[in-house]
C-alpha cells in the first residue's frame, strides 16, 4: 500500500519539533538501517545513533543532540520511541473493514449492533449480545449469547467469545484466542473420578486491553475473572478462573496465571512466566523469564526462580547430577565449615 | 439469567439433609463471603468456615458440626465440595442450544445425524460422520471425514476434529482446540531436509473427558493416540502422537506429553508440567508444576524436578552462577569431606 | 478406507530392492509388532529387529542383513525409516478436496484463485489474494487482504492468516495456527500505561514449511518476520516478531523464539526450549528440552539449562533449599578448600 503524507503533518501530530523548515513527502516508516529515501526513521536507543550517519531516511525523530550524525531532517522529540509508536499506525497496512454486517453473519434479532460497527463473513452472534460503535468482529468470529462489546474493539478473525463475557472499549483480542471457556474446576467424586463444577462467573475486560493470538481467559467459577485497562498480553497466555490481573501490566508468551492469583498494577510478566493459584502479587513486580511465583510477593522489585546458566549439554548433566547431590553436600559441610545458620 | 429453585429440591437432588423445615426459594449460588439472601453457598474448605457467622446466605451445605455458626438454613452434606460441584449445573448459564441444523452449517448428506443434537451456525461435517443423540456442536467447528462423537457432548464453537476421530459420550471440548492434528513425525532425508511422515492412526477420546480451550491432541503415527474416560486437560495441553493417557489423569494449563509416552491413571500433571517421549509413568502420580518426568516412573508418588525458590533477581544471578560450578564445587569436596559414595 | 497396492510398485517407488520375486498385495502398513498378512512393516531402528521373527506383516522394509529373522518378504532399503516415511502417504486416509470453491465460501472478486485449488466450506478470502495451483484451504480458515499462498499448500480448518503473508509452496498450517498476528510491541506512554506500535511488516514463510496447531507466527514490527525453507515446527510453537529461522530448523511443542532472535540453519529445538530476544544462534545447533537460550551461540553443539534430576518432591524440596543458599555455601569454602579461580 502506498503512503503520502506530509512531514510537517507528522510533526504536528507527535508534538515534535523539526529543525529545518523543508517540507517533504514521507512514503513509510523503517530502522535507521533500512531505511532509504522518503522514509521516516527513529532512534529507538541510543546505541542505535551510530547508524545515523549512514542513515538514507529523509527524516529522523530523535532527541536532541544528535543533529551532527545526520544529513537529513531532524525530527526533535524527547520520547522518540513513543512517537515512533503513536506514528506507527499511520502505516498500518491492516484493512479497515467497512461498516456493516457481512450478508453471510449470522447476528440475533435481539442483538444491539451499534453505529459504524462491522461484523465480517461467518461472524455468528447470539442472543442478547451488544456491540458498542466502532468496532469490528473478524471473520467467523463467535460472540456467544448476552456478551459485551465496548466501543473500538478490534476482535479478529477466529477468535471466540463465550456468553455473559464483558469487554470494555479499544480492546483488541487476536485470532484464535478464547475469552470465557470454562475454568479447569473439577470435585472428586469419591469414585475416583472427577465432578465438573460448572463455571457460573463470567469474564471482565477492561479498556485498553490488547490479547494475543491463542491466548485463553476463562471464566470465574463463581464470580468473574478480571483484565484491567490497559493490560496487555501477548500469545499462548493463560489466564485461569478468578484471577485478576491489575492495570496495565504486561505478560509476555506462555504467561500463566493459575486460578484464584491476584496479579498487581504494571507488573511485567516475561516469557513463559507463571504464578501459581490463590497468591498475590504487588504492583510493579516483573518476573523474569521462565520464573514462576511460589509465594505472595510484597514488596515490587524483580524475582526469579527460573534461567540458570546455559552451557554445552554435557556439562549441564553433570552439574545437574550434583543438583541432586546439594543435600547431603550442604550436610556434610554443615559444623565443619558452615555455621549453624546454614 | 433468573433462577428459582425450592431448597427442599436441591436438598434431595444432593441426598443431603436439613436441619429446618423452612422450604425457601434459593435465587443463586456463591462463595461464603460473597453470598446475599437467597443465595446457597457451601463450605469448601473448613478453614473457610470462620466466614459462617457472618454469611449471608439463606442455605450453607455444610458437614454437621458448624450449625451454630451459622444462622440460617443449614444443609449437611459429607463433602460439601462436591455437593457443590454437582448444584452448580442448576445454575449454569450457558446456552443449551434448541435442537436441530442451523441453515448456515455444511452438513455432508451421508452423514449421521442422532435425535436432540445442536449443529450450530457455520458448522460443517463432512462425509461420514456420526454424531449421536444430544450432542451439541458449537458455531464454526469442523468435524472431518469418518469422525464419530458420542452422546450428550458439548463441542465449543471453532474447534477442529479431523478426520477418523473417535469421541466418546459426555465429552466437552472448548473453543480453539484441536483433535486430529498430524504429530510431528518427520524422517531425515539424507539431504538436511525433512521427510514428513504421514500420520495414519487416530484419536480415540473415552467417555467424560474435558478437554480445555486451545489444547491439542494429535493422531497417531501409526496406531491410535487414546485419552482414556474421565480424563480432564486443562487449556493449552498438549497431547503428542501415540500417547496413552490412563482413566481420570487430570493436566493441568501447558502440561506436555511427548509422542509414544504412556501416562497411568488418576495421575496429576501440574501447570506446566510435562513427560518425555516413549516413557510410561505408573498410575497415581503427580508431576509438580514445571517439573518434567525424564525417566520412567514404576512408583505411585510426586515427583519434582522444577519449581526452585523465588527469591530476587540478583540474588537469583548469584546463586545460578554457582549452579554452574557445582561439579567443580563437589569435586574439591571429594575426598575431603565427603565420602566415596558421594 | 481399503488400500490395495502391489509390493512391486511399493519397492519400484522406493528405489528399494526386493528379495523374493512373488508379488503380493499390500493393504495397510503398520509396525512390526502390530503387522497382520496383507501388511507392509519396516525396521526403523536396529533394537526393533528382535520383533521380526513374530512379525506378520507380509513384508517388512529392512537394512540387509536381517533376512534370516523374518520368514516374509524382505525388502531392501539403505534407509528404511526414510523409506517408511515416504511410503507413508500412500496410506493417509485424510481427505484431498475434490478442486473448486464451496458455494459458502466468501472470495473476494479480486482474489486469484489457482487451478485445481480447492476453498472449503466458510473460507474467507479477502481481496487481493492469490493463491496458487493445488493448494487446498479447509473450512472456516480466513485469510487476510494481499497474502500469497504458493502451490501445493495444505491449509486446515480454522487457520487465521492476516493480510499480507507471503507464504511458499508446499506448506502445510494445521487448524488453530495464526500467521501474522501482531508481534507483541508496546512502548510505554510516559502515564504508566502503553502505546501500542502498530506492526507494519508481514510474515514471509518459505516453501516445504509444516506449522502445527495452535502455533502462532507474528508478523514483523517493520520487516518480515522469516522461516526459512523446510522449517517444520509442532504444535503450540511461538515465534515472535522479526525473528528469522534458517532452514530445516525444527522446533517441538512450545518452543518459543522471542522477538528478533535469528535461528540457524538445521538447529533442533527440543520440547518447551527457547530463545530470548535478540539473539544469534548459529547452524546445527541443539537446544535440549524445556532449555533457552540466553546468550548467543556461535558454534555448533548441544545446549542446556533446563532438565534437572526428576526425584520424589519431598527430596526435591530439600536439595531446592540448598540452592537457594548456594552462593553463601560457595564463599564459605572459597579460601578454605577452593582456589581463587572458584
């Protein structure tokens, strides 16, 4: 797709400042490497500055400081990786799709569609639904019956949306990821098998949120599992049955959060990061990748139980053989060296 | 949705007993500390019991012992929980869906079709397909060729049964999941590249089982991959080609199987949890969370290999660096302090 | 389904050798334990030859050097684990679609739809498309605005390609994948919470690429996220956005590439291995299961930090607790027993 617009329309947008008063055509956006002629670029870090001065981009949002490095027009911002950000959908390529309900939908008579909203090819909606303005519902998309939609949601294609769910506005959920299944709630029945206990809550997203593709939030056993505004997740994440995971925190792929977690405010949950069920966890609290929380946390501050060393495989085995050993190595050392304590 | 059921009804659906003869009409169902009038509530757990006196509820089930606690309508039963478990049904909301073909589905004309089913919109089945009576098959799910689905299942929307599956009586299986997908069977060509193995054998699923949103389970090689009755998989479980996993053996979200394992009955998988390939792992065993069965297990038992404690990130790094040198650590141990055995 | 082959045409398209001259009919393949007459078998590895003398399958693909054991027809093969492979699609029973376009799918007027392509019931395809001869999509798989799919292609149902993916020939997608999905890119907006950045590049796949279910491939922040030819990758597989896999590299269930990771060439990643961000990892490189990678790789060989020895919990908690205290352990003996190099 082709794009043109002005780079003093840029600037205004962000909030910028530009140095010299040319104006010019900018036709995409690419890293300062790749960059060629007509694009706009950005210093994401300063490590990155050195590639300024071979940099073919007609435009550079930077801080100030590094106007010498480069032969083009400087784009002055403080946060040049957040106007990158705010500029980024000026060029997405993503169809808008154009309002209306797609003849082959199928949407129930007491469903509320509002304005300027677009449910795609296969779309089925139940009974009882309400779509805010705005939005748009992907191809076979399923909104199961007396569910929410807020306004500006972006839901893609294949995604499901189990009954009685509540989404707020501007949330974008990916394909494939299911919002509301059931939450993995069973008895023993004494028999040596299992009870299903059905799954009577629903499932609360705030505004703002973004889910990934293939990611799962099921509902609340009794009362509703919670996503705050803002929160974002990326693919493969799992959200269990009545946890609540507070304001805009982040959680990475194969996040897991098991039922019953009380996750806080701009937390950062890294790459197959996990917290086991019934704990709570503090604001501003990142786990690191492949760590998992066994304990409430507190206090904010980065944990980690998970990433040891990589080495060559069979030196791994063999210290992994003594990982078996620590107990009767720390007993043995235990009132010859280590005092008490240990 | 609005409930009214006679509290002498549910009393004698649970064969429990109460204490008054007061009949009330029970509106809902919810957590000790939740609950308003009208309300049923139980007790899970006993350390949840010192929320009785100030419970709302109009009826707690509960075992005998805690009625002066409580004061309203007591209804004893020897395990609560799973009286529970078998009320909530009562008050499940979601949809049971008007028997018959929605218009909209795609249903091969030699394909069988059993009294009381749901085929719901965008639905198709292809040829051969038996589908018995009362099962309900959710908006935009393929059912591939020769697959038959027993009675009474509950088949989310947008799931994918492939071809020559055999699904038992009573199974739920929630959106996004996956029956029948080839397991990754692929032979070195001799050129660096990869021969794909085509996979032949089936799924065979028993009776009673769940299975959870997003979660996989693919055909086998050659002979069948078999999830025996009762078996219950949480989201995002992974079943590879040719396992067998035993009656009632619960998995927990991210649990692996890896291709040819064989998993005993009413084993746990905790979240995460996972089996190498070709290992068999007795009956009655639970695998903690992140940990991964690496050799075969004849004994009943849990069984650990991961899950270190949480502690801060650069306490974490200190103590991982050491992890590195451990074999070095108990080698200048060695013949020092420690023994021969050691 | 009922298979009739002669053994004459099985050897003539194995390029194998057959020792008898009789030629019989062969009616299913299976392995040697499960043979039954009309059966072809194989040998795919030396420890399974003991079952060829019980073996009744009617011949058995071999290396030379086994006729004695096996009382039925030997068939000669340098590789018979690669000979079984390629023989292994004579015998799939899955459904090749009859070519044309199901009259529920919705095309765009402006797609290019090949010859002897097939679109499956409620296949959404949207404008500017084009995909090519042979290729096959099932039912209720969206794909996006201007994405290629080459020839040849086995596309399941319930697959989500977004708009512009440009995928090769010969590619298989099993149901549940998403491609192209936004990557995972957010900066923060300076209040705490998040500005999305919105992902302009697209997904470039190269041909004889096997995706599996419910994996997920995002598309690219500016520039293509890449999978090189021949990459096959198992169910649950995350890559991220900008990440580059070389050729014939293959990844097991969950395995995770975090975003602009580069992947060599014929590397291995085992079962939940992963790589963080960022990094470069070289050819023929081998990362053990449930391991990632956290530094780059530069030469060829096997990796771990994950796979600790699986014990009874009980013990495991304790060896746990001692590791926590590592570092203290480490120092206490550091100038007492250890060297400074410790």
């Amino acid at each position: 797709m082709a794009f043109e617009y002005h780079l003093s329309d840029i600037v205004d947008f962000l909030g910028a400042d530009m140095e010299k008063s040319l104006d010019v055509v900018i036709t995409g956006i690419a890293s300062l490497d790749n960059a060629i002629g007509g694009d706009i670029s950005f210093i994401a870090n300063p490590r990155h500055a050195k590639s300024l001065s071979k940099c073919r981009a007609s435009a550079v949002i930077m801080p100030r400081g590094y106007e010498k490095d480069f032969s083009g027009i400087c784009v002055y911002s403080s946060h040049p990786y957040l106007s990158y950000a705010k500029l980024s959908k000026w060029f997405d390529t993503a169809i808008i799709s154009p309002s209306g309900v797609h003849p082959s939908a199928v949407v129930a008579n007491d469903a509320s569609i509002g304005a300027n909203t677009s449910l795609g090819p296969n779309v089925v909606i139940e009974s009882g639904v309400s779509i805010a303005e705005g939005s748009q519902i992907g191809a076979n998309t399923f909104i199961g019956a007396r569910s929410t939609i807020g306004k500006d949601c972006r839901i893609k294609s294949n995604v499901s949306v189990y009954h009685d769910i509540t989404i707020g506005d501007s949330v974008t959920i990916h394909s494939g990821a299911v919002i509301g299944s059931d939450g993995f709630g069973f008895a023993p029945n004494g028999k040596g098998g299992w009870e299903k206990i059905h799954q009577l809550g629903g499932v609360l997203i705030g505004n703002k949120v973004e889910i990934g593709a293939c990611s799962t939030v099921d509902r609340g056993a009794i009362d509703d599992t919670v996503i705050g505004d803002g929160v974002i997740l990326d693919n493969h994440v799992m959200i269990a049955h009545n946890v609540k995971v507070g304001e805009n925190t982040a959680m990475a792929a194969f996040a897991g959060i098991a039922g019953s977690a009380k996750i806080g405010k701009n937390c950062f949950f890294a790459g197959d990061a996990a917290c086991l069920g019934h704990l709570e966890v503090a604001d501003n609290v990142q786990i690191t990748a492949r760590s998992y929380v066994t304990k409430p946390i507190k206090k904010a501050g980065s944990y980690s139980n998970g990433g040891l060393p990589l080495m060559e495989s069979k030196k791994w085995r063999r210290n992994a053989v003594i990982f078996g050993k620590l107990e009767k190595l720390a007993k043995s050392m235990t009132g010859k060296i280590l005092d008490k304590e240990y």
